[in-house]
C-alpha cells in the first residue's frame, strides 16, 4: 500500500488530485518546500538525468521561455534523482533561471509519490505536472522515454490558469 499521499505504484498524479507535499534540496542544499509555495501556482518537471541530451534541449527550452510561466506568477521547479552536486554544476553551465531539486536520497521518494519513477532503470521519466495555488494538481503530462514535452503542452496548461 503506497504512503499517504502517494500514488498508487505505477499510477501518474492526474488532474484533480492534491499534490504530494515534498521538501528536497536545490543545487546549493536549501530545502524547498512545495507546500510553503502555496498561493501561486507552480509546475513541476521530472526529468532523467542532468547532462543528456533531451533533458538538456527541453530544459533550455524552458529556460529560453521562463517569462511564459513568470508573467502568470507560476514558479518552475525541475527535479531529478541526480545528487545536488551534478545539478549544479549543469545549472551553472547552462544558466537556468529556475530551481533544480534533487530527490537523490532517498533515492526517487517524491517521483514515486507522483507515479514517474522507473524501478527498472533507477530515474524519473519525464513528467510534468501542474499545481494550483491551493495544491491541487490541474494538468499532467508523461512521456514515453525517448520523447520531449512540447513547449505548446506547457502553453496550454498555463492558460488553463485564466479560467
């Protein structure tokens, strides 16, 4: 039986449903806290791995159109089982503007809580999921490995926010 807040094993966080609660720490070690951001919404980004080659185009393509979340108020946070250590040393190299979080140890806790973690394979797969300012999870999206998310699924997720 999966913890509370968890999803089920092999079940993606959908719209509707809260959004697990996490604290992990970001490239220099402070932890962050998705419930302390109440009151804005905010999209979280499960990626592989630091340094790959899809990882990298979409989180430039993220970077490159970081005004498309901050002109509706909505933090980006990015996070993969990568220790802290490697995350920083990509974030500096490639200038993101928005916070990469590490759920190394334990090792995929919150991508398991929000059903993106391969056991196979040790990482999370890419899934994104949006969370309103009161918690609750309003849009997702998984992609199968081998394939980005579009900038348009983005776009389209955040516009739901006006409504």
């Amino acid at each position: 039986m999966p913890a509370p807040g968890a999803a089920a094993p092999g079940s993606v966080r959908s719209a509707g449903t809260a959004a697990p609660d996490f604290v992990l720490p970001d490239t220099h070690g402070t932890p962050v806290r998705l419930s302390a951001l109440r009151g804005s919404p905010v999209v979280v980004v499960f990626f592989p791995f630091v340094f790959s080659g899809i990882c990298t185009v979409e989180l430039r393509e993220l970077r490159d159109n970081l005004a498309d979340f901050t002109a509706r108020g909505v933090r980006l946070l990015a996070v993969s089982t990568d220790a802290m250590f490697a995350q920083r040393a990509w974030a500096e190299a490639e200038g993101f503007g928005f916070d990469l979080l590490s759920d190394f140890w334990p090792h995929g806790e919150v991508s398991r809580r929000y059903g993106v973690f391969d056991e196979r394979s040790g990482h999370a797969v890419r899934g994104s999921f949006l969370v309103d300012a009161d918690g609750t999870v309003r849009w997702s999206v998984v992609k199968p490995k081998g394939r980005a998310r579009e900038l348009a699924e983005y776009r389209d997720a955040l516009a739901t926010l006006e409504t």
